[in-house]
C-alpha cells in the first residue's frame, strides 16, 4: 500500500505547490524537501518507496511545466 502512495502523493504534491507558486521549479523543490525531511525521520527506509518517490516527482515536474506553460499563455 505504502507504495502506491509514494508512486501518487509526490506528483500531486509538486502540481500543488505549482498551482500555489505559478513555479514548477519552485513546487519541485519544495517537494523534494518534504521528502528528504521524511527520510531523515526515519518515515521511509525502504529502496523501492525511495524510487517510486523519485519516479513521480519527476512525473509531477513534466506534467507541471506543461501546466504552467498553458496557464502563462
């Protein structure tokens, strides 16, 4: 189940704080410091959860630069 989640919350939470900042940069970035702050309280251990968090965030960033860019225009 705990996997799901990590291949689902990380790109929602990128196009979150994308909508929020009009920023793709900015809402990967701040992203990714929420994951690295759960890594380092011991939330995630786990190899596979790590890579579905990495392979939706990326999905997140692609899918929000394509946002930000219909929303500029």
């Amino acid at each position: 189940m705990w996997f799901i989640v990590a291949l689902i919350v990380p790109c929602l939470l990128v196009l979150l704080f994308t909508r929020v900042t009009y920023n793709h940069y900015i809402g990967t970035l701040l992203t990714v410091a929420l994951l690295v702050a759960s890594y380092f309280k011991g939330y995630t251990d786990e190899l596979h959860e790590i890579l579905a968090d990495i392979v939706s965030t990326t999905v997140g960033f692609l899918y929000a630069e394509k946002m930000v860019k219909r929303l500029k225009k």
